[in-house]
C-alpha cells in the first residue's frame, strides 16, 4: 500500500464522517443512523478475504457474519439506553463490552452446537 492509496483511504473516510454528521443535522436525522451502519469495513474485508480464500471458506466466513448480527443488535441497544443516563465515551465502552459479551455467547454457542 502507497501513500497515496493511505490518503485516498484517510479522505474517503473522513468524507464518510463528514457526510453522516451533516445528515444528523437536517430535519431527516434517521439518515444519519443508516449511514452509521453502512458496511465500509465489511466491503473492505470481504474484498480482500475474498482475495484470499476460496469461495466455499468466503461463504462459510459470510454465514457467520450473519450469526452475529445479533451482537451488533445488542451494542445497539445497549448505547440507546445507556445515551443521556452516562457521558458518551461510557455509554460507548459500555456498548462495546456488552456487544463484546453477546459475541463471546455467539462463538460459545456455536462451538457447542459442533460437538
């Protein structure tokens, strides 16, 4: 990777982040919550781990992605409660471990269900 593409990846970036917090000041703020969730770092991934690995490995990686869908559900509940009761960098830790617990019960039930 060159300095450029680092750049072009810096600017694409911070564009997005300028973008979203633009949305959420116009009178259409749900916006701004799809944008949130749109998948840069998936689209990233799946590009180059599709580089990587055949497709069948891309498929199996794709189908647990799926399964922990729920475990973005919970970072997301847990920030919505937790927004106006703690500053926002808690409420963020604290979303981060809960999604953090609903992953580790995501893998733990999925080894279980192998053996």
């Amino acid at each position: 990777m060159n300095a450029s593409e680092l750049l072009l990846r810096f600017v694409a970036g911070g564009a997005l982040i300028v973008i979203i917090t633009l949305l959420s000041k116009t009178k259409y703020p749900f916006l701004a919550g799809v944008m949130v969730l749109f998948p840069a770092v998936t689209l990233v991934g799946y590009y180059f781990l599709g580089q990587s690995v055949n497709a069948m490995q891309l498929k199996t990686i794709a189908l647990y992605s799926m399964y922990a869908l729920p475990a973005t559900f919970v970072f997301l509940l847990a920030f919505y409660f937790l927004q106006g009761k703690v500053a926002l960098i808690h409420s963020l830790v604290f979303s981060v471990i809960a999604w953090s617990l609903a992953a580790g019960i995501l893998v733990w039930v999925s080894q279980m269900g192998g053996k």
